[in-house]
C-alpha cells in the first residue's frame, strides 16, 4: 500500500487547508472525560450503562462549574457553600459521597437508589496529571475523578476529567500532515504545529472513524528534536482499556506541552481488533480520521486526517 506520509516541505494540499479552515473554527466547552474502568462482567452491563449515565451526568454538573470560587482568594480549595444546589466551583465537590446519588439541586435521583457516588477533586502538576495529587489550590488543573459503586462496593466505574485554568492560547494547532504506517498499516501518525503564538498543554485526544472496527492501544507523541514519549496507553492492570472510536484519552501520563512556533507529531499506535484473544492488527489504510485535541484553556482542537 502506498504511504500517505508526504514530504515535510510539501506544504499543505488544498483540501487539508479548506478542511482547517472549517474544523478548526469550532470550540467547546470546559474539557471532558475520560477513562472508563472495571467494565468485565457481561452480566453487570445493565448496571454498568446505568452507573456510566450516572457517571457522566455528575461529570457534565462539576466541570460546567468555575475552576476556583470567584468569592474567595486565588488559591481557594473546599466546599464553601451550605447544600449542594449552591455549589459554583469545582472543588466544593471534593469529598462528596451520596447514596443515593442527587441531582445538582440536591434531589435523589429517581431508579438509582442502589448506586453510591463519591468525588474526589485533587490539583496536580501539568507534567503527570494520572499523577500523585499536588497540595489544595496550588495548581493551575484539578483532577475530577467520579466514582459510582454498586453492589455494595463490590463492582464499581469511575471517569476521571481534568480541568484546568491555564490561560494560554486563542488559536491553536495547524495540521501539517498526516497518514496511516506501520509494517501491517496498523498505526496512525500525523505533525501539527503550534501557530497559537503561545506554549499550549495538551491533555486530551480523540480519535474517529467510521470503520473499520478497532481499538488502538498507545498514543505517543515525538517533539520536534526531542526524544518521543508514551503519553497515554493501555494498562490491564490498572484498568485502562483499549480506545475505539469516539472514546476520549485523558494523557495520564503527563500533558504535551507543545511551545510557541514549534512542531509535534502524535502518533496512535496498534490498531487491533477484539474479536480473537489480544486482537489482531487492522490496516486502518484508506481510513479517514478526525482528531480532536484538548488544550488550554477550555479548547477544542478537531482536525481530519486525509485518507
Ligand atoms: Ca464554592
Ligand atoms: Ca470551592
């Protein structure tokens, strides 16, 4: 199959730079979730879809909040307020553990009574965001990590997000070029720079396609001059799954800190399917991507990558 990787001094095609143009107009609200975990037993999956809805719901409630309390002093951290439907910042979520879970204006969730929700809010350095947590209000991000468990404990899901009051960059990231490799076509690999006149952290991915089915296991990225790092991948032991299409990698390993003017490639490697033991390589080669990149602060980075 022939390589889709173009000369770096080709410059863009045309279509790239009419699809730019287009995607890279759109932004997004504060940035989203993530990692599902502990989803094994076929036989929970009603309760598993009910726990993530559950899950994502509180998500959605917390990271619409400020990042700090706009009443307080910089640096803030904690619940200031007496019940929950006066809850403005992220942090007044730290701590909170409810069975049954409550909606944002503190009432019980209908059909949910078997479930408890519990949250931890935690500050943590931009260089290892899956990290040990920093001290309260010390840091530009904070860690969401929501927790359903069922059951009694006994079975459990948890998403973690991060949010972050980084004020960085109003522009953001030009896709220089980009194609499917690897011996079996079964990785994806693409350059971008930052033409946002300002360093930007990075700190999640998601990647879409309409077929074929697969799951990649890594995502790496190579800093121009710089030694290439993983920055998000698959963990069994830890409970970091394999990401299909649509599925959004939180970088727990450390966020990409990409300077002004200067260039990145990303790559997503092992492309497999599910459908025999550990997966078989899938040629992901005519495939067309979108990927979307989160940074700072509170931005949306779609971008397609040509087949
Ligand atoms: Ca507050
Ligand atoms: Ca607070």
């Amino acid at each position: 199959m022939k390589s889709r990787i173009r000369n770096p001094n080709s410059g863009f095609s045309l279509i790239e730079v009419v699809v730019l143009i287009v995607v890279v107009s759109l932004a997004l609200p504060p940035i989203a979730i993530l990692m599902y975990q502990t989803i094994s037993d076929s036989a929970q999956s009603h309760m598993q879809a009910k726990a993530l809805e559950l899950a994502k719901g509180l998500m959605e409630e917390i990271l619409s909040k400020e990042f700090e309390d706009q009443q307080e002093a910089s640096g803030s951290f904690g619940t200031e307020e007496a019940t929950r439907a006066a809850y403005d910042d992220v942090d007044d979520y730290d701590g909170l553990s409810e069975k049954p879970p409550r909606d944002s204006q503190g009432n019980i969730i209908d059909a949910c009574s078997g479930f408890r929700a519990k949250i931890a809010v935690e500050n943590v350095q931009p260089s290892s965001p899956g990290g040990s947590a920093a001290p309260d209000g010390t840091t530009q991000f904070k860690r969401v990590t929501t927790t359903i468990e069922w059951d009694g404990g006994e079975h459990s899901l948890k998403l973690v997000g991060l949010v972050t009051n980084h004020t960085g960059y109003t522009d953001g990231l030009t896709l220089l070029e980009g194609g499917v490799e690897g011996k079996n076509r079964e990785n994806l690999r693409f350059h971008v720079h930052n033409d946002a006149g300002k360093e930007i952290y990075l700190t999640h991915l998601k990647a879409t396609w309409a077929a074929p089915e697969a799951y990649y296991e890594k995502i790496k990225v190579e800093p121009e001059g710089a030694k290439g790092y993983d920055i998000w991948k698959k963990d069994d032991k830890s409970g970091i799954p394999r990401m299909g299409s649509g599925n959004v990698a939180m970088f727990v390993k450390r966020c990409v800190q990409v300077p002004a003017s200067a260039d990145i490639w990303i790559k997503i490697e092992k492309f497999k399917d599910l459908a025999e033991g550990k997966g078989k390589n899938v040629d992901m080669s005519g495939t067309d991507f979108t990927i979307e990149l989160w940074g700072t602060p509170y931005k949306y980075q779609p971008f397609v990558v040509p087949p």
